[in-house]
C-alpha cells in the first residue's frame, strides 16, 4: 500500500555498502522521475549516475551527512551508499519551478523504497568539487543528490507535540529516530 511506502521512505544514512545497486536499476528510478509533473513542463533536470568504484568515493567525499548529529560526520567504509543520482539543471532552461527537483527526488525515493532500497536527499554539497569529480560541463548546475542502497539501519518516526524538538538523534542501539508533529498540529 502507498501509506506503507511512505512510512518506510525515510532519510537513511547507513548501507550495506556492498550490496551492489544496478545500472539498470538506477536508470528505472530516473525514468520514474521523468515522468513526473514540472512546473509548466519545462522539462529542465538531467540525472546523473553512479554506482560503481572510485566514483561513488568521489561523490561521498563531496557530502555532507547528519547536521543534527554532531558526532557523525558520516557513514564509515561498508556503510556508504552503493549508489547516486545527481539531480542537476540545464541552465539553458529556467526550471518552472523550484521545487522540481523536489518532486522528482521524493519520486525516485519512493520507487526505490518499494524494491527494497533507501535513500537520502542530500543538498549540503561542496559543487565545485563534485563539478570537477564528475566532469560537468558548466551549463549543469548540481541542485540535489540522491545517496542509495540497502539500508542498514533502523529508522523510526516519533511523534511529538506541536513545541517539541524536531531534531531527530540515535539512541544507544544506533535506531535512528525522527521526530514528527501530529496531524492535528499541522492543520490550520
């Protein structure tokens, strides 16, 4: 069910690296994306790809991972993502909307929750040294990247009151929680 698919698309940090994520498999996400509404249809994302040695170490070193978790600067060796797509805009086409990539993003990660996979939307990027690393020509502009693979931890959701925090944190067993306001807080 699509309620089940969503509760399990969750931001995942950590992978069983080794767990090799296809090609194939890549470019059925990025068409899932492709087929997505954009603003007055203007069409203007591209996609990169990655899922293979030394690139995705070249992608990995221009991330960073957890703001919240200030002793983690990231997944160790055997837990980074087996994969990527970059989500990155022609700037010979003005996007019809900002929230595009968004759109497009949350698509891919949701057809990859439902073959079993998990993701995380990453926007703190160092772009000049992914530009370099993955030879982009300067008329790309990098706008999101999308870590995959099979995820290796546990994420769990929280519900909190309207005030409480919202920065989510592991506990002693490494589950990652994220707290969420409840229906009734969100609705004006």
């Amino acid at each position: 069910m699509f309620s089940d698919i969503v509760k399990a698309n969750r931001s995942y940090r950590r992978f069983f690296e080794q767990e090799a994520v296809t090609r194939e498999t890549l470019l059925t996400l990025v068409d899932y994306a492709r087929l997505v509404p954009a603003g007055a249809n203007k069409q203007a994302l591209k996609y990169y790809i990655a899922c293979e040695q030394p690139l995705n170490g070249q992608i990995f070193a221009t991330l960073g991972w957890a703001a919240y978790l200030k002793d983690w600067s990231g997944p160790v060796a055997g837990e980074r993502p087996a994969a990527y797509i970059i989500i990155v805009q022609d700037k010979g086409y003005k996007m019809g909307n900002s929230f595009d990539a968004g759109i497009a993003a949350q698509t891919i990660l949701l057809g990859a929750t439902e073959i079993g996979l998990g993701g995380c939307m990453l926007g703190n990027i160092k772009h000049a040294q992914l530009q370099a690393a993955l030879n982009l020509a300067d008329n790309f502009e990098i706008l999101l990247v999308i870590a995959l693979g099979k995820p290796k931890e546990k994420v769990v959701i929280e519900e909190i009151e309207a005030n409480g925090d919202i920065k989510y944190w592991r506990d002693e067993n490494q589950v990652h929680h994220v707290p969420k306001r409840k229906l009734k807080d969100i609705l004006i």
